[in-house]
C-alpha cells in the first residue's frame, strides 16, 4: 500500500494524471489502509500509529476535500512524505496502542536431560 501511494504521488506531481476527484480518492483510500496497518492473522486487528504513514494520509485528505489546493508545493511535501512513508515508515512513529509481541519459548536450555543411563532396562 505505501509503494502504491507513493507511485500515485509521483504521478500526480509529474504531470502523467491530473489531480482530479477520482485519483485523490485512491489516494485517500491507499494512505488510509497504509495508516491504519491492518493485519490479516486475527481478523479486524487495527494497529493505526502516529507518524509518516498518517501525514501522508492527512496531506491527501487534506488535498481531496479542497483545503489545500493541489499546487506544486503540495505536491511535492505528499509525494517526500509518502516516499519516506515507504522508506523508514518508523522514523517517527507513536503507537496508539500497546502491541503484544509473542513470546516464543526458549529451547535452547532449561530441559534436564540425562544421557548418561545404564543399560539395566535392556535386555
């Protein structure tokens, strides 16, 4: 999703499409699903953060609803923070919520096992 937002700036600030309602709609929509990070294990886990992937999404909200035209400028700031967005997504990141990161048991160690047996059960 973020390759995908960066290559729609990119043409937008090229020139190849023009700004108009249709491609900041996708815009809108490919930032927003980068921005909330959605994962696909447990069904309906958001893990939306603060950070580069939210300005980018801001910045093309911003541009859809007409609050900042779609000048050069704009332009160019969506396309360098969707492009750091892509890049280093945690450059700056605040998460909203506490991730729980699993815990894998360690099997390098901690087992008592005895190599040494005698050969009194063998017959």
């Amino acid at each position: 999703m973020r390759l995908a937002a960066f290559v729609i700036s990119l043409l937008l600030l090229a020139g190849t499409v023009d700004p108009t309602q249709g491609w900041l709609i996708a815009l809108v929509v490919v930032t927003g699903i980068a921005a909330l990070r959605p994962r696909l294990a447990p069904p309906w886990s958001l893990r939306p953060a603060i950070g580069l992937r939210l300005a980018s999404f801001v910045l093309a909200v911003l541009l859809l609803a007409g609050t900042v035209d779609a000048s050069r400028e704009w332009l160019i700031a969506l396309t360098a923070v969707s492009g750091f967005a892509m890049i280093w997504p945690r450059l700056i990141s605040v998460p909203l919520y506490e991730e729980r990161r699993r815990r894998w048991p360690d099997w390098r160690g901690g087992w008592d096992w005895d190599w040494e047996w005698d050969r009194s059960d063998w017959r």
